[in-house]
C-alpha cells in the first residue's frame, strides 16, 4: 500500500455530497453518552472528524474540549466556521501530532478505522493508547466481522479487521476488554479503557 492511499482514501472530493448526505441521527446519541461518562471539561480526540455534526458537535455541546483532526481541509473548513472553540488539524490521523498533548480523556473515532489500511488501523489503536492518559475512553465504530466493501461515499475499499482482532490490538496496546455496542443504524463499536500499561508503543 503507498503511503498516499490514506489522503486519497479522505472525503476531501466528496466534502460537499458528505456534509450534505451524513445522517444526523447516526452516532448522536452515542457521543452523547460516552461523553457525560467522561469527567467534566473532558480533554478529546476526535480522529477523522468530518465536518464536526453530529460527532464533535455534540462532544463540545456536552462540555468537552474538542482537538478535532481530519485529512480533509474543505470539511474541517465547515467544522471551525459552526464550531469555533474546536482547535483543528488537517492531518493524516497516522501523522497528526495533537498540538503535543498526551494526556486525553477520550478519543473517538467514529467512522474512520475502517477506512485506513490495516498496518494504519493498528498504528491508530497505539497511537490512542500514546495519547490517552490512564484512565482515558477510546471510542471507535468497525464492524463485528472481518470484511472489505466499498465506501458508501467514495467507492474506495474498506476494511474491517473483525472483532477477534480489534480485541487483540487493544490488549496488546494496555486497554481492557472492550464494552460493545450496536447503535440504531447497526453500526458495532469498541468502547475501551486505557489501562496504563501499554507493552507495545513507546512514548
Ligand atoms: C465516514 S467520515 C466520518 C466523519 C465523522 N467522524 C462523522 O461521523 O461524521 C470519515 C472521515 O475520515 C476522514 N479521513 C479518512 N482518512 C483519513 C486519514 N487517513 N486521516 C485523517 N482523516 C481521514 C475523512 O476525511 C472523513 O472526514
């Protein structure tokens, strides 16, 4: 895989069809709840953020400080115009740097994991367990099965690693077993906790 496929793979060319398109009912909810499970003024990640509505969104709405990173310059353009108080990054999420901050309360990464190659996907699970302080939530949508579809919205290919392996990444990088959930549009997502003894990263 060249290491452009992750930009190309960015909603940067549908920015306009995905702001229009994204369902907002979709991870509303959810972003809700795992926020107020979070301490209050909460520190978050929010990795591939789109245009913030309804994930960032909600997370600033319910008292969160939001550092919100996409690849995409034309969505997070739309995220700082209705969400001024958000401090941004356009980044490929395996390059960002999080304006040096390493002790979130939350990351969360609703649709994105699957969207990156697999080598990426398991670089952002030990990339959350880098920036999380112990303690910290890490939230990420990918199916229950090991499977590969094209994008909805850019055709591009996706891929879900399964749940066999979503489970053993997030050991191996110091999270407990992780809590998992359905939402009403039969998304599965991880909720997991960074337990503070990460064997396989370095700071
Ligand atoms: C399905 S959208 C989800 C957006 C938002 N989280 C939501 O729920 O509406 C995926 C987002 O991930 C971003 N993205 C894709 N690949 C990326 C990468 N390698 N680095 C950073 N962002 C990426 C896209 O630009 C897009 O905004």
């Amino acid at each position: 895989m060249d290491k452009f496929y992750e930009w190309r793979h960015g909603y940067e060319n549908f920015a306009r069809e995905f702001r229009f398109g994204r369902n907002q009912s979709i991870g509303a909810q959810e972003a809700a709840t795992w926020a107020s499970s979070l301490p209050p003024k909460a520190l978050v990640a929010d990795l591939g953020c789109g245009f913030g509505e309804p994930i960032t969104g909600t997370l600033v709405r319910a008292g969160c400080r939001v550092h919100a990173v996409d690849a995409s310059p034309t969505l997070l353009k739309t995220l700082v115009e209705r969400l001024p108080d958000v401090s941004v990054e356009c980044a490929n999420v395996t390059e960002a740097n999080f304006g040096g901050e390493r002790s979130f309360d939350g990351v969360i990464a609703w649709g994105l994991l699957f969207l990156l190659p697999e080598a990426a996907q398991k670089d952002v699970i030990a990339m959350a367990a880098r920036i999380l302080r112990p303690g910290g939530s890490f939230l990420f949508t990918a199916p229950q099965q090991r499977l590969e579809w094209p994008d909805a919205q850019t055709d591009a290919p996706s891929l879900s690693l399964g749940a066999d392996v979503y489970r053993k990444l997030l050991q191996e990088n110091g999270f407990d077993t992780p809590a998992e959930f359905e939402d009403h549009g039969g998304n599965h997502y991880y909720q997991a906790s960074y337990l503070g003894n990460n064997r396989s990263t370095s700071s």
